[in-house]
C-alpha cells in the first residue's frame, strides 16, 4: 500500500463529524412537562404534537446533523399521525439506529436546557440516563444542564423552554464501506 493510500485510510477509520441541535416549545396549561424523559411536576407542560420532549429534540436534531441525515421534521413530520403524542426517547432510538446504520457511532452529547423554571438540576441525572438509555451509550457519556436567561425574552416569560444539543460522532470500524 502506497504512503498516500495509508493516509487516507488512517484518515477514514479516525474520522469524526459533529452536529448542533436547537429546539422551542410552548409552555401551557394542561400539558405534562417532559424534559429529557422525566416527568416534572409543574402547573405548565410543553406542546407539541409528540409530547414535546424539547432536550430529546435537540439531541436527535444534533446526531441527525452530525451523521448528515436531515433534521427530526424529515423523519417525524408532525403532519403524521403516527408520530402524535410519540415517546420522544423512542424516536431517539430510531435515530441512534439509523446513525449507526451510516456507519457512525456516538462519542457524546453535550445539551443545555433553557428554561426560567422550574428548577431541572435535580433531574439531569435521570434526564441524561434516560438518554444514554434510548441512544444505546454509557451515561457519562451524555451531559445535560441547564440555564435561565435572567428572566428575559420568551424563555425568561416562560412562554417556552428552549434546548440546545451538541452531538460528536467517529466512524465505526467495520462500516468503513458503508459511509
Ligand atoms: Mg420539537
């Protein structure tokens, strides 16, 4: 095998890609509060077609971009019925899948919840179990936190929580092929 070739082959098994994700729901009366698979007791909860999981959004939308596969609304339009009042952990899966599927696999998620209240420290223990869970990795693998923006703007008001997610990916070894 040539030098060059050698490059380009350490190249491809030591390739890494990273991808963002953003998400906002509305905060209402009447819905349940789900954040990252914990449901929180709060006179508020977020709407949504699916049941408006803003941190597991967030984190599918980032694998997604980071593996170059589209965004959630590709691959769960909420014009599809099947997708009402959908577990947002199991579309996670779906997603882990399909990433490892295109000859990925996950080296960790990064995600920030932006939210006046309630307070979420105390679930992001739960919040990133139950998300290492559903995208099949180890939870320290899987960090969440999370900020108020100091009462400001649409979060601030509570009229919403926003999520924001960063994703790392390496190539898998026995789908070089594949990709
Ligand atoms: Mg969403």
């Amino acid at each position: 095998m040539e030098a060059s070739q050698v490059i380009k082959l350490v190249q491809r098994l030591t390739e890494m890609r990273t991808g963002i994700g953003f998400d906002v729901h509305q905060l209402k009366e009447g819905r349940p509060l789900i954040v990252g698979g914990v449901h929180i007791p709060h006179p508020l909860g977020l709407l949504g077609h699916s049941d408006a999981d803003v941190l597991v959004h967030a984190v599918m939308d980032a694998l997604l971009g980071a593996a170059k596969l589209a965004d959630i609304g590709v691959h769960f339009p909420d014009s599809d019925p099947q997708w009402k009042d959908a577990n947002s952990l199991h579309l996670a899966s779906a997603v882990a899948k399909l990433v490892e599927r295109t000859g990925w696999e996950i080296v960790n998620i990064d995600a920030l919840v932006v939210a006046q209240r309630p307070k979420l420290s105390p679930h992001f223990k739960s919040m990133a179990a139950n998300i290492a869970q559903a995208l099949g990795i180890e939870a320290q693998r899987v960090s969440v936190k999370a900020t108020t923006t100091e009462r400001l703007g649409f979060c601030g008001q509570e009229e919403g929580v926003a999520a924001l997610a960063s994703a790392l990916l390496r190539a898998r070894l026995q789908d070089q092929e594949e990709r």
